[in-house]
C-alpha cells in the first residue's frame, strides 16, 4: 500500500516537458543564447584553459576515446542513423524508413545535427516523442571533431578547441532544451575525430562513438544488396552499425526491409545505445560513413 501512494505521489512529482511546435532553438538563436549563458561559457573557458597544451593526436574514426561496440556476448545490435543535415548533406527525411521500424517496432539510435532539426522540426518532434528511437548528438553543424581545422571527405573539420566545444556541447544543449534530455552520445560528421575532441567530450560527460559495422548506405547509388551484405557479413553480438534516415533516395529502407528479418531469424535482438556498456575496437580503416 504504501509502495502505491508513493507510486502514486511521485507520478506527479515528475518533470512534464512541454515541446513548443516553433523552433526557438535554431542554430542561430542558440548560439546566441549559450553566449549570453555563464554556465555554457564558464564551461567553454575551462575547456580552453585546459586543452591550451594539448596536442590533437591521431586523427581517425576509431581514436583512443571513441566506443564503437556494445560489451555484451549476447545477441544484440545497435542499428543508428545519422540525419546528417545542411545543403550538401542533405536534410531529406526517410519517412518510409521509419514508418518500416515503427510497424516492427525496432528500436534505433537517432543522431541529429542542428542543421537536420531545423529543417525538419516538426518530424523531429514527432520522433522524439515515440520511445522507440533514442535522439542523440550528431554535431551542431555537422563538422568532423578536430582541434587544428583538420578536415575528411571535403568536409572542413572544426578549427579550434572551442570551435569543437560549440559543435559538441551547443547541440547537446539544443536538445536537451528542445526535448528535455540531454543527449548520452556524440558522433562527429563523418564520424573522423582527434583524440583532444575524444578527451574534451569525455570531460564534459559524453561519450564519444564512432560504429562498428558500415552499411555504405551514404554513399549515392549504393545498391541494396551492398547494404545487406555489408551488415550481414561484419554483423556480431554487440555491433553497432551506422546507417542514415536523412537520405530518401538511397536504398536503406529497402536494405532494412531484406536485413531485419534476415537477423531475426539469427536470433538477433534490437537495442537501443542507452544503458550499455561500449568499448573501443582496433581496427585501421578508412571508408566514409559521411
Ligand atoms: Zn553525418
């Protein structure tokens, strides 16, 4: 009895987050906003100071501070889409995509720029209020994580350690103040990093992932046997695979259609990142995830 008023008492102890339908928070505005924020800037000076002297160290998707499986020896995988966002990225929306994980209902891991909520906010609030998908950090302006302008695929890197604090922290804040939480993980754009950006993230209480398995689903006309094959060959207990819902004319809805079933019927088991343990693999490879 007890147990149910205390049940019942801190049911409406909980915190109700009301999501506005207008974007208050665009890439502009909150920048804006974090400038004028003592928390937010007392947190950037520190991160300053304390990476004045540090070098950026190796470059690369699986650097020393970045986690790229799930620890487990059962049969789980961590499907992830990146919504990469901006003109050259695309700000498309796999509607069909989604629809498919909603109907199975397959939980997936969702990193979002800043750059994707803003041209798609109402379908951004739409997926974050469905528990099945788990909204986490894919960088304010879709920039690979460097701390000297390091740049990959064509894609300029960010050029200073602040710069890299704003990519980071600014959509984490973005979110949680859309959403009402706070984002757990970052992947940079093209998920290439430095190990000073790995380090700050860890300092500010994220944690840093690259992926595990490469699907190719980003790269234009990758046909869908390719993304099938890609997965289902590197796929293992604990995989963690990248693939994008922001780009509707590429096969990965198609690929999903052929590759859920598929691991299924290998006994494989659909989780979402939070509440895992992750680790870091070696491996030396270089392909784009974008
Ligand atoms: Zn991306």
């Amino acid at each position: 009895m007890k147990l149910l008023i205390y049940l019942i008492f801190s049911s409406f102890l909980l915190p109700t987050i009301t999501i506005a339908q207008v974007n208050d928070y665009t890439n502009r505005k909150i920048i804006k906003y974090l400038y004028t924020d003592n928390q937010y800037l007392s947190k950037k000076a520190e991160v300053k100071k304390k990476f004045a002297h540090v070098s950026a160290g190796h470059w690369g998707e699986f650097v020393k501070g970045v986690d790229q499986e799930i620890v487990t020896r059962e049969k789980i995988i961590a499907l992830t889409f990146d919504a990469c966002g901006g003109s050259r990225k695309g700000n498309g929306y796999d509607s069909l995509l989604i629809k498919y994980l909603r109907k199975d209902s397959i939980p997936a891991t969702l990193f979002v720029t800043g750059l994707w909520i803003d041209a798609n906010y109402k379908t951004f609030i739409n997926l974050v209020k469905d528990s099945l998908f788990e909204i986490e950090n894919h960088g304010l302006n879709h920039r690979p994580c460097s701390v000297n302008g390091a740049n990959e695929f064509g894609i300029q890197g960010t050029r200073s350690i602040t710069d890299a604090y704003d990519e980071i922290e600014a959509n984490a804040e973005k979110i949680e103040l859309i959403t009402g939480r706070r984002p757990l993980f970052f992947r940079s754009a093209t998920a290439f990093t430095d190990e000073a950006c790995a380090k700050m993230a860890t300092m500010l209480g994220i944690t840093f992932v690259s992926f595990d398995v490469l699907s190719g689903d980003a790269i234009p006309k990758t046909p869908k046997t390719t993304i099938v094959s890609n997965v289902l060959e590197h796929v293992r207990p604990g995989a963690l695979v990248i693939m994008h819902f922001n780009h509707p004319e590429n096969k990965t809805y198609e690929a999903l259609q052929v590759l859920i079933p598929k691991l299924k019927a290998e006994g494989y088991k659909f989780v979402k990142l939070q509440g895992y343990p992750l680790k870091r693999k070696s491996l030396n490879r270089k392909i784009c995830p974008n």
